[in-house]
C-alpha cells in the first residue's frame, strides 16, 4: 500500500464514488509490481528460505515499510507508525498514506 500510496485500514473513495474504480485499477496494479519484485528476488524471507532452484529469497532488502516502525519514509522523511488493522500489525507513512 505504500507504493500506491494508500491508508492501511482502506483506500480512497467508497464503491461506487467517482475515482473509486480509477483508484482500485491503480492499487491492483501496484501489487502486481510488488508480486513481480518479490519472485524477481526468489521471495523475501528472513531467514533461511531457499526456492526450488537453492536461490536465497533476498526480496526483504527492497521492502519499503516492512519492519521498519519508527524509521524515517523513504519517500519523505516523515517517522513510520504501526497500527493494528484486523488484529495484524501494519507499518504505514502517516504522511503519505493518509
């Protein structure tokens, strides 16, 4: 979600607002890209994970917000929060992902 960038407890607009299916379109193909990078770096693991082929899955050195409550965005300096959503933890830019 910080790709896109979007809040975690939801994104933009309610269905059937304008820019609702714009917005939806733009976050389907955000995950794509993330998906596409993590097979591209055989997974992200942290700790002994290997593919079928013995490739060390290396994709948690490009994660951006993952694990890293209370340092500063990458995109704009602002502190990264974590909140609870669903009972799960999330990481989130309060700035960027308003």
């Amino acid at each position: 979600m910080w790709t896109r960038p979007c809040s975690p407890p939801g994104c933009g607009h309610p269905p059937g607002e304008p820019g609702y299916r714009k917005e939806w379109e733009a976050l389907t193909l955000a995950i794509k890209q993330v998906i596409t990078q993590g097979l591209a770096h055989h997974g992200t693991t942290f700790r002994n994970y290997q593919d079928a082929d013995g490739h060390m899955g290396d994709n948690s050195r490009y994660l951006q917000v993952y694990h890293r409550k209370g340092m500063p965005c990458l995109r704009c300096g602002t502190l990264l929060k974590q909140i609870k959503v669903s009972g799960r933890g999330s990481v989130y830019c309060p700035h960027c992902q308003k």
